[in-house]
C-alpha cells in the first residue's frame, strides 16, 4: 500500500503523523510511504531521517494526497485537506466529529473511508489510540492552568504548590479517566489540594487508595460538583462520551461563582467542552476570561510538545497502521472489531452512532456499510 504523511496545518500544531522508525517498518513491511517535505521537522526529524529508513520525500501537500492510498495524520483535516480526498482513499487520524458538522459532511462529500483514531477500542476496554494524548493533555492541562492563574495572564497571581505559611492552591479534576488521572498526578506532585469528581465509585476508590490523604474524592452530583467548582482556583474539565459531543457539566452560573482570577482548563473542547463558556482556542492565542475566570481551551494541546507526542502517538498508532496496510481496510476492519469501531465515515455514510445521532445523519453500522 502506498501511505501518505502531509505536514500538519493546523495553526501551532507541530507533531507529525508518522515517526522516521515508524515509516521503517511500513517499508519492511513491502508498503511505499509519502512524506511531505518538513512534515516532521517541528518535532525534530528531519527530512534525511525519512528516507534514511526507506520512505520518500515529497515537494507538496497535494502530492502526497494524490500519490497515497491511505493518508496518516494526526488532527482531523482541516477544510482544504478533506477537499483532497477522494473515494476510496483511507483516512487514519483524530476526527472529533461529534461537534464539528462541517468537517463530517466535507468527509461525506469525498467519499472516503475515515477511521478516527479516538473511538478505536482496546480489547481490555478504553480507547488506546486516545490514551497516549490524553496523557500528555492531562499532564500539559495542569501546566496551563498554573500559567493562566498567574497574574501576567489575568490570573489571580496563585501559586499551585504554595509557599511554608501560604495554603496551595485548591485544584478540582472533573473526570477520574486517563486525562483526570494524568491531571491529578502532577497536580498533587505540585503540591496542590486537589479534588476530583466521578460519577464512578469503583473509579473513586481506586483513586482514594492510590492517594490516600493527598486527594480528596466527591461522587459526582449537582451539588457537589458546584461546590467543587466554585471551591477552585483551578478547575480542569477532564470528561468523555467516547465518538459524543461532552456534556456541559459546568454551567455559566458556576462558572460566575468561582472567585476572579481563578482558571478553568477544559481537555474536553476536541468534543465540543464540558464547561458552558467554552469556546476552541489556539495556542497562539490560548485564553479568554468570562465572568472574570481565565479560560484556556486549546483544541490541540499535545500538540506544543510535539516530539515527546509524536513518539507515543505512533507507539500506539503503528500497529493498526500495519493491519490496515498489510490486509487492506476491509479485511483489517473485518478481522478487528476494535479496529472496526473507529470508522466513522464510510464512502458518504456516517458509520459511528454517536456522530450520526448528534449531527442528525443517518446512522449506518460499520458492519452494512463494509459489507457493500
């Protein structure tokens, strides 16, 4: 199979879809890879790291969209990139496009196969292709947030850890999954008091028995989850409805009631934000205070430490890649119900329940739609 790598356009987003390693063994496997020229030269791999290991350069985006069978990229094409796409071609990458209309129906329109990478799922449960960035996300969210309550950013001028006579700060992590955990874990190494909210009590008492007194756990209702917010400097929406649009779990009366200067971080805004007053920013531009609260929202946060995810996006990503190249979709997809789970779109079909029910499109399971 002849596999495509285009550079990401993205604004600010620097990580690539394919590691020069991870492009070997595609050639060792007897498949052609494309890449664009600097595709990778943000994250550090150069163009000669390429086709040291066998794959070639190309001068332009639009060449390795016509010369390539299947495309593997990291962030859901953006406009110009699905008008690219042909019928028949295979698409492997982050969609989110639960809230993202205009990105499902420009798939529809090209008649492609799109396989996103965040409703693969794991024999063993939970989503592995999502894991490796909700990890960096979770990690990189607690980073953000002790910048966004420093003053230089309109922040409260709070130091997370605090200082011997000052209390820290009080951080709240709602969601106890893969971000949340992550969260958590540098925030209580800072030394914050921190809070996290689940609706899950098995998850609550893993948590509780992993941190002891250094974290405190609060099933997730109404009240609770108000206090908790309101309660913060620091709130961090960590939730997910896997291939759904989040809930708006944090409502603009909450968000109202925190003290100024205080910051929320919402890992969810891929899927439309867990927070009412969330919108999609950039990391050139990554906050906006509402109700006197900083809010960073980030649509692409892995992406401002790009070597380090690049590496573990294709730790995780090469395997599948592999199946799909060495079989072809339809027996790769066949052959792996996992797999299978990630298409999304499927030659003008919307294929992934969740999509079609918030989009309002025709839901046409996986297995009908390969099937013709």
């Amino acid at each position: 199979m002849q596999v495509g790598v285009p550079k990401e356009i993205k604004a600010a987003e620097a990580r690539v879809g394919l590691t020069p390693a991870g492009a070997r063994e595609l050639v060792a496997h007897g498949h052609r890879v494309f890449v664009e020229t600097n595709a990778g030269a943000a994250a550090g791999f150069a163009d000669e790291a390429y086709t040291a290991q066998g794959a070639e350069i190309l001068d332009s985006a639009e060449a390795v969209f016509d010369a390539a069978e299947m495309i593997v990229k990291v962030k859901e094409p953006q406009p110009v990139e699905y008008k690219r796409l042909r019928a028949d071609q295979l698409l492997f990458t982050y969609l989110h496009l639960a809230p993202d209309a205009e990105q499902t129906q420009g798939l529809i329109d090209s008649g492609c196969v799109a396989i996103a990478y965040e409703t693969v799922t794991g024999a063993n449960g939970g989503l592995p292709l999502l894991s490796p960035m909700s990890e960096v996300a979770g990690r990189l969210s607690v980073q953000a947030g002790a910048a966004a309550l420093e003053n230089v950013t309109g922040g409260a001028g709070v130091l997370l850890g605090g200082v011997p006579g000052v209390p820290p700060a009080k951080v709240t992590v709602i969601g106890g999954g893969v971000v949340g955990t992550n969260a958590l874990r540098m925030a209580v190494g800072l030394g914050a008091h921190v809070t996290v909210v689940d609706k899950s009590i098995d998850r609550l008492r893993e948590l509780d028995e992993l941190y002891g007194s250094r974290l405190t756990t609060l099933y997730s209702n109404t009240e609770n989850l108000e206090s908790a917010v309101t309660e913060a400097d620091l709130v961090i929406g960590a939730v997910l409805l896997p291939g759904a649009a989040a809930p708006k779990l944090v409502t603009r009366g909450m968000i109202a009631g925190m003290r100024p200067g205080s910051a929320v971080v919402d890992v969810a805004i891929d899927q439309g934000g867990c927070f009412e007053t969330s919108r999609p920013t950039s990391h050139a531009e990554p906050t906006y205070t509402v109700d006197g609260v900083v809010h960073y929202c980030v649509t692409n946060m892995p992406g401002c430490v790009a070597r380090t995810s690049t590496f573990a996006l294709t730790n995780a990503t090469l395997p599948y890649v592999l199946q799909l190249a060495d079989k072809g979709y339809k027996q790769a997809l066949t052959d792996n119900s996992h797999l299978a789970a990630g298409l999304n779109v499927h030659k003008g079909q919307v294929t992934h329940e969740a999509v079609a029910s918030n989009l309002g499109h025709t839901y046409v399971p996986a297995a009908d739609a390969l099937a013709h």
